[in-house]
C-alpha cells in the first residue's frame, strides 16, 4: 500500500529537477532551473526551510548528500559546469568545494558507498566523469578526470555497493567502472537502449546473491541487467512506457524499483518468484491519485 504523506510548496521559480531525502530521512533537498538548491527539515512530518543555496549560475541537475560519517555534506551539479559541495555549520550551508574542471554541463553527482572513503562521482556532457577523493590528512580533494568516457556525453553515473571495489557510469549506453591503482579502465559496456540513455542505478546488495542494475532511456524502455561476476551480464526488459524514462531509483533493500518519466507517473516494481518483474503501484505525479495493483 502506498500513501502520500506530505506535500511540499518549495517557492522555486523554475522546474524542480531533483529531490534527494538524507541518509535518516530527515532533510529534503531540492534543486532547480531557477540556480539555488533548498534544504528543508522534514522530521516533524511538515516541512520548514532551513536554507536556500545560492551559488550556481545556471539550471541545476541534480544532488546528492553524503554519509553522515563524513558530516552533513550536500553536492549539486549544473549547466554552469561546476559541481559544489555544501557543508552545514550551526544549521546553515557554507560552500565546502567547487569544483570547476569541465568543458560542458555536469549533469551527474553521487557519493560513493562510505566504505571507500569520501568520494564523488561527476558526469558531464563534456564526455567526461570527474572522480573526486577528499584526503582528510591535507583538508585537499584531488580530482581523477576520466577523459572520453561517453562519445557524446555522460547523463548519470551510479556507483556499484561497496562489496566489491567498482565504480559504474552509464550514458548513451555505456558502463565504466573499476578502478586499477590510479586509474579507472572501462570493464565492461552495455548496449541495448535505441536512444539516450537517462539514467541508470546499482541495486542494493543486501540480500543479493548478484549484481543488478537498472537503466532507462529516451526509447522509453527500462532495461534489468544481472550478472553474477560484474563481467557478463544479461539483460532483460521491465516495460516500454508511453514516454521518455527520465529516472530509475531502488529501494533500501533492492526488491523495489521506482521508475518516473514523461508521462507523468511515478510506478513500483517488484520481481515476482517466477523472476517476472510486475507492476505493485501506480501513483499520477502532482494528483495524489493511487491506482494499487
């Protein structure tokens, strides 16, 4: 059974093109075309503003907080081509880090598992992913760039869960991941969308007995790729949709995906013990209307 349980009037001025609730699920952040990132306290079941971010000077694409081991750390992306990492002092948000290394928009950002350090993945349109590693004995990020990585852009890196050494990016129907000492090397690439490729996401492993990723795309298709040594992998199709496939999100415990695109619509997945993937929950975006399967 799924419910609504709060609706939130964030006063941006433009699209809200992301939203990501922290590690205890008790702070939303929200990013958005008008350049500012906003940071609500959501605990009491309502939602108050706690700051409004101000620091890019064009749309910004997407956010992601870190492991609370490390603090409380905010990261935003933007067309300006910079990625920003905010950090909270006395219940506000100060600029941590800029970095400002790419040619073209930074589409993606997303911490690594905690078990690896403090670490941030960027993606960018300029075919590029930034890999930056915080050294806590200098107070120094140092930036990895792994040059070519995508012909024609990078739209959404995700990283593998911490069981196994491996960092994974997909765009424009490509993977890369590991990393070889100081270097990263591509390991495997993964072609079957007909079109931009969206987004993709690593499930959880709790649980699992083997890797699964989920990615989406312009084709309007959300693909289901298994493998049991992240070498081979097989891929199986979810479901074509009536529209793009903008996003693709997992539960805590991998069982669940959560997939949201152009036809307005936010659905739930699950894999029956047949290994068929079915639709659980279908919930219209901005109406608050829940159609249970």
């Amino acid at each position: 059974m799924v419910s609504i349980i709060n609706s939130i009037d964030t006063g941006h001025e433009d699209m809200i093109h992301d939203a990501e609730v922290d590690y205890y699920g008790l702070r939303l952040a929200t990013c958005s075309s008008d350049t500012s990132v906003k940071v609500y306290d959501i605990k009491s079941g309502s939602s108050t503003l706690l700051d409004d971010l101000k620091g890019h000077f064009g749309p910004v694409w997407q956010i992601a907080w870190s492991h609370p081991k490390f603090g409380n750390l905010l990261a935003s992306c933007s067309y300006d081509r910079k990625v920003i990492i905010w950090k909270e002092q006395q219940r506000k948000w100060v600029k941590y880090y800029e970095y400002a290394n790419h040619d073209s928009s930074v589409n993606s950002v997303q911490f690594a598992p905690a078990e690896f350090g403090l670490m941030l993945a960027c993606g960018s349109s300029d075919g590029s992913i930034s890999v930056l590693t915080y050294n806590p004995e200098t107070n120094i990020w140092d930036a990895k760039k792994i040059q070519n990585a995508h012909a024609i852009g990078c739209n959404a890196v995700s990283w593998a869960p911490a069981i196994t050494p491996l960092f994974d990016n997909e765009a424009e129907q490509h993977f890369r991941n590991q990393e070889d000492g100081d270097q990263w090397v591509e390991e495997a690439k993964l072609e079957i969308h007909s079109d931009w490729v969206r987004d993709v996401a690593w499930a959880p492993s709790v649980g699992l007995h083997r890797y699964i990723i989920a990615s989406c795309s312009q084709d309007r298709r959300v693909v289901i790729w298994t493998s049991d040594d992240c070498l081979n992998w097989e891929s199986s199709f979810l479901h074509t949709f009536d529209d793009v496939v903008w996003n693709v999100s997992w539960s805590l415990n991998g069982n669940i995906l959560a997939v949201s695109g152009g036809d307005n619509k936010i659905t739930l997945w699950d894999q029956n013990s047949e290994g068929t993937w079915q639709l659980i929950s279908d919930v219209a975006k901005g109406q608050g209307q829940i159609n249970n399967q």
